[in-house]
C-alpha cells in the first residue's frame, strides 16, 4: 500500500460531532437514528403478536414504500431488538434505521478535504452513455451560485429539495465534511459518460450524514424520474455513501428495494467505504451490489476498504472533478476548515471544480464506465457489468476485486 497522504487529512482532525438524533451503538459498532425502528410490513401480519409487540413499545410513523413502515418514539432501540429477537427468533425483517455516511470515517472524510483544482482536460461526446439513465443518491447538487455549466441540461432535480450546500447551517462560513460531494460525484460520471442524463437525489446532509430512511425516499424520487423517461428504466445507480451494521449483519430493509432494482435490470454500485478495514460495508458488501475499491498510482489506497466482498476498484486518490463555482463571486460557507494551528476559516476560491480523495469517487467512475460500455457495446448495463467487473480474464488487485482503469 501506498504510504503518501493527502495533504490535509480530516482523519487527523479531532472527531465529527454527531447530529442531536443519532445515537452510536457500544464500541462504536454502527449509527443509527435515535427512538426509530424500520420494519417489513409484512412480519407484523406472518408473526403472531409482533404487531401487539412493537405497539407497546413505539407507534407506527410513515409508510416509506416497498412495504416498510417506520416505528417511533422507540425508547430503547438496541433493548427492543434484542427482545425480538429473544420473543420471536433471529432473521426478524426489522432493524434500525441505520446512519449511513458518504463512505466517510466519523472522525472525518471522505478522506481528506477538497481543494480547489484547475479545469481538467475533458473531452466530450453526445454518443457515450447516450440514453442511459444513471442514479445519484448523495448530497445533491449545487445550484449556487449557478448550475455548473459542466452539468447544466445533464440532469433532474429538485432545485429545492436536491440542492447542494458548503453547509446546512447558514452561519457557518466554512464547508461542511461533505458540502459539494454530491456535485463532485456528479461530475465524475458525467466525465466517463457525457451523454448520460443523472436522476438525482439528495439523501446526505452537507455533514455527510443520512439514514436508511433518506435513501429509501432518494430510491422513490430517482425511480420516479425515471418512470417519465422512455423505456422507465434506472439503468445504474451510484451510491457513495454506506454503513457498518449490528453485528456486520446484512441489510434487510434497504436490501428489499435494492434487489428489485436489479431484478428489473440496474446496475447498482456503492463506495466500499475509507476506513482501511476489511470489515463489510453495507450496501457496497451485498452481492447484488458492485462495491467500489480506491486505488493510487502505486496500487491500493492506504484508506480504502478491502476484502472478498469488494469487487472491483478504480482510481480514487487526487480525482479532480465538478465543485462549487465562485468565479462569478464568493460563496459563503464554501472556505475550507480550520487547519492545523489557526482559528479561523482557510479562504480559498473554488474556480468550479476541485480535488478530492476517497472510495467516494472510485465508484462513479465505475458507474459511468458501466453506462459508457453499455452504449459502446450495444449491449444491457448488466452485460457491461458483467464484462467490466465479473469477467474471469480481468486484471485484478487482491482484495479489491477487477481493475477499472478510468481518469
């Protein structure tokens, strides 16, 4: 592994605040949102007293589609799953409603801090990627102080609810983890595959953090994008973000919409995350889904996930790609943190693109090669996935799966 760091680590900085409604379980297992319960409509009328069960410790909330409904005002999470789990058995569809992060670490991500790059070099065409449809579930995407003219027609939104900040809190002068991460990703599959159109869906706050429930409302609103579109198919999706689990169980909420997805013919692909663990990723682990390694120029990253259940990987160190613009004047909020050893927000001018680090922006290079290949090929985004990722000739890292060797 390469042992060259970013320049400004926020994995050096002293620790993310957790938001007021996440609680953090024992040993820093995994997150979840305070006081709320996701379960499968479908236990509470298969199990005999389930229903009676969950009623005497919360309320049903909302119905959040693919059968799921929300239990609230849950006192004890934890306490109530392993009552479940003792009344009615283990494999119950019911969990927590999990953070998930845009594959970033709590103490900082998504490996280190944007910095202001120079325009890249990037060709253009209106042939590859033609008349896919490619699925972004991140932070959303800038609108201010202009639609990034690298992205203007290429995409659906809302200007309103979709729309990405430096940071949620307006009177904070400095970016958030993840203010413009959504904008960056966007740019990346843009990049590999310019005549694609993105569906896009804000479910990541500019801190970075979301929840099981923000995706699956991201999942509602990208597929309804793409109902109104010839052929109403999502031909790939990108997630750049995931989460660590109870006990590295697998998904079981979020797995249900996921799988009908790819049953109906997406691609899906997700970051394996920052951490430098071999500790499975969710969704990025499940095997439905294409996880996403980060490689450098010398081979793995030294932050990027690694195991059996990453499949391929691509590079993910130094990615230039689409940021806030300031050309036209500066935007408040869009200042780096404070670094080491001052006290105030770092000034800087974002020319509307620049330079980041992390599994983050390994994955949608992936996702635009997979759309790319598709229309290259005249083939399915699931045949070009096969050949991309699954084919047994491939080049491939050990524990970071096939090489996608995409700028």
């Amino acid at each position: 592994m390469s042992d060259v760091r970013p320049h400004r680590s926020r994995g050096d900085r002293g620790g993310q605040q957790l938001p007021d409604n996440v609680e953090e379980a024992p040993g820093g297992e995994f997150h979840f949102v305070r006081g709320v319960l996701l379960v499968l409509e479908e236990e509470l009328e298969q199990r005999e007293g389930f229903r009676d069960f969950l009623d005497a410790r919360g309320r049903i909330g909302r119905e959040l589609g693919d059968g799921i409904l929300e239990f609230r005002e849950v006192q004890d999470v934890l306490g109530t799953l392993a009552a479940v789990e003792e009344r009615f058995g283990p494999g119950v569809g019911i969990e927590p409603d999990y953070v998930f992060l845009g594959a970033q670490t709590i103490k900082g991500g998504p490996w280190d801090e944007v910095e202001p790059a120079s325009p890249p070099d990037w060709l253009d065409s209106d042939r590859t990627g033609r008349d896919m449809l490619v699925g972004i579930l991140d932070t959303g995407i800038a609108y201010d102080p202009k639609v990034h003219p690298r992205l203007d027609g290429r995409f659906t939104a809302d200007p309103t609810e979709d729309r990405d900040v430096p940071n949620d809190d307006p009177t904070v002068p400095f970016l958030a983890e993840q203010g413009g991460h959504g904008t960056f990703v966007a740019g990346l599959v843009s990049h590999v595959a310019p005549a694609a159109h993105l569906a896009i869906a804000r479910v990541l706050k500019a801190d970075g953090f979301g929840s099981t429930s923000s995706v699956l409302e991201g999942l509602r609103k990208v597929r309804g994008i793409a109902a109104k579109r010839v052929g109403g198919r999502l031909d790939v999706l990108n997630l750049s973000l995931g989460a660590y689990t109870r006990d590295d169980q697998p998904l079981k909420i979020l797995a249900r919409p996921l799988r009908s997805l790819v049953a109906a013919g997406t691609v899906i692909v997700a970051a394996a995350g920052n951490h430098g663990s071999p500790r499975p990723f969710w969704p990025a682990a499940m095997p439905e889904v294409i996880g996403v390694g980060a490689l450098d120029g010398w081979g793995p990253a030294i932050f990027t996930n690694y195991g059996p259940w990453v499949d391929v990987c691509a590079p993910g160190v130094d990615v230039v790609s689409t940021f806030f613009d300031e050309t036209g004047g500066p935007l408040f909020g869009a200042d780096l943190p404070p670094g080491p050893g001052s006290a105030g927000a770092v000034a800087v001018t974002f020319p509307g693109f620049g330079r980041w680090s992390g599994t983050s922006f390994a994955a949608p290079k992936v996702a635009g090669a997979i759309a790319a290949a598709a229309t290259t090929w005249s083939v399915s985004p699931a045949e070009a996935a096969d050949r991309l990722v699954r084919d047994w000739r491939l080049y491939r890292v050990p524990d970071l799966g096939a090489v996608v060797n995409v700028s």
